[in-house]
C-alpha cells in the first residue's frame, strides 16, 4: 500500500494539509481521490472552520497535473446533468469551493497547471514573493482545463488569462498579487507567519458568523454559475478537440520522456522549448 499523499494536523479549529508527493509534487489520480475524501470529512466536520493546504516538499507546492497520468483521468466525465460534462478536476475545484469550511492556499515554490487550477477554486490565496505560478498547457497544444480557463477569465479579466494562458511563462507571487490570483505575496519567511494568524483569527469568529459572511459572497455571485459550467464545457470541448489534432499527444508524450524530474520542472517553461524545438527538428 502507498504512502499517503495528503498529511493533515489539526490544532483548534485550523486544519493544515500538506501535499507530499515528492521529488516535486505532481498532482495526480491518487491524489484527486484523497482530496475528494478529504472533501467528504470536512463536509461533515463542523469542528474545523479552517482548512490551509500547503506543501511538504521543498520547492513545489504542486508542479502540475501528472504527464503520464493525463490524457486518460482529465477528459472523463465526473458528472452529467444540464450540461454536457464537467470533468474530473473542475469537480474537485468546485467541491472545495463549496465546503463549509475557509480554504487557504500557502503557496512557497512552484505551483503550476492542475496545481493552480485547485487553488484557484479555493477561499483565498497567499504566496511567498519568490513563488513561480505558471499555466503551461498551451505550449504543449491544449489548455487549462481544469477550471482553470474559465476561473482565471473571471478572477483576472480576459485579457490577463489570456496572457497568462498563451505565454506558458512563469510569473512570481508579486506579479500574481497584481493580477488578483492571490490575495497577497509575502516576504518567504513571513509567509506561514501571516497565514498561520490569519487562520487562527478566522477559527476565533463563531461558526454562524463565517458562514453568513460566505453565504452573502455566494448569493452576489450566483448569477455566474451558469458561466462557470458553460466555461467548463467549453473547456472539456476544446480538450478533445486538441487530443484529435495530434500535437497534444505527441507533445505530451516528448514531457514524458524527457522525464518529470526535479531538474526539468525547476525551469518547466524552458525545458517545453526545448522539447518543441527537438519536434521541428523531428
């Protein structure tokens, strides 16, 4: 039996989450399905108001969706109803959306792709300075499609995602703090202070107070529902669509050999160019 890839401690009414999945965090089928456990208990905890999700290896906090896992978890449907589909990952981003309980990302290092995908579906986002975010699904012939496309669109206005999107570049925590992907980025060493405050003075609030402070964001914003599912479609529609034309899939498959190791995914955006650049040459 693997190791788990999820630790959780709880002190008071704070639960930490640390993702480990070493050498550098890849986000995975393994680890979707302890997340969607992890949704399931907290529904129905009312002892814990708050719930920070950071990373226990150093460097990462989530690189991005497993390569080699990729092509057969992300495009099969979680849920079928007014619209076509919502696929397996813009599921959970939504589950842990709509938990009772404050989601805190703490984000030192790089989190990348499916990675900022899931945090961008959650409460709030705080950074260190010096941490890398980066969508780099485009170079590689498709797009975010883990809520990804849609949620930034909505959080950054559509020409910042379309810039993020289509330049697979990396952007630190002060450039994401710009956009509005995080609330704010901080000093490295100050981060886990600060959040690690924050969520203690949250957890001091009465339960009944935090949920009609959510509930009042929810009702504002739920007219947009309707959008955030059409988005999702879309982006389910032009992932099999990229899979037909063929350039994701060999692409894809270049990442893999090359091998997702620590070395490639410190500079993921230029190990891609050079892969690409190995594929005109092919």
């Amino acid at each position: 039996m693997s190791d788990p890839l999820l630790a959780t401690r709880v002190d008071g009414a704070v639960m930490r989450v640390s993702i480990k999945n070493p050498p550098v965090n890849l986000l995975n089928v393994g680890m979707v399905r302890e997340l969607f456990g992890l949704v399931g208990r907290l529904t129905v905890d009312p002892s814990i108001k708050v719930v920070v999700f950071d990373s226990a290896v150093p460097d990462f906090f989530i690189a991005h969706f497993d390569a080699t896992e990729f092509t057969t978890s992300s495009t099969d449907p979680a849920a079928k109803g007014r619209y076509d589909e919502i696929n397996i990952l813009q599921s959970l981003t939504t589950c842990i959306g709509n938990l009772p309980q404050i989601t805190i990302a703490e984000v030192n290092g790089v989190c990348r792709g499916g990675g900022l995908e899931m945090i961008l579906g959650m409460t709030m986002r705080f950074a260190s300075r010096s941490a890398r975010f980066c969508i780099p699904e485009t170079s590689l012939g498709f797009l975010p499609c883990g809520g990804g496309m849609t949620r930034l669109a909505m959080m950054c206005g559509p020409a910042r995602a379309l810039e993020v999107t289509l330049s697979g570049r990396d952007f630190s925590g002060e450039e994401a703090q710009q956009y509005g992907i995080v609330n704010r980025a901080l000093v490295d060493d100050e981060l886990r202070a600060y959040v690690d405050t924050l969520a203690r003075r949250i957890a001091l609030r009465p339960a009944h107070a935090i949920a009609s402070n959510c509930d009042v964001i929810k009702r504002t914003f739920a007219s947009m529902a309707d959008s955030l599912f059409e988005g999702f479609a879309a982006e389910n529609d032009a992932m099999r669509a990229a899979v037909q034309q063929g350039f994701m899939p060999r692409a894809n498959e270049a990442l893999i050999q090359a091998g997702q190791t620590r070395e490639n995914e410190i500079d993921l955006p230029a190990t891609i160019d050079r892969i690409l650049a190995s594929m005109q040459t092919q």
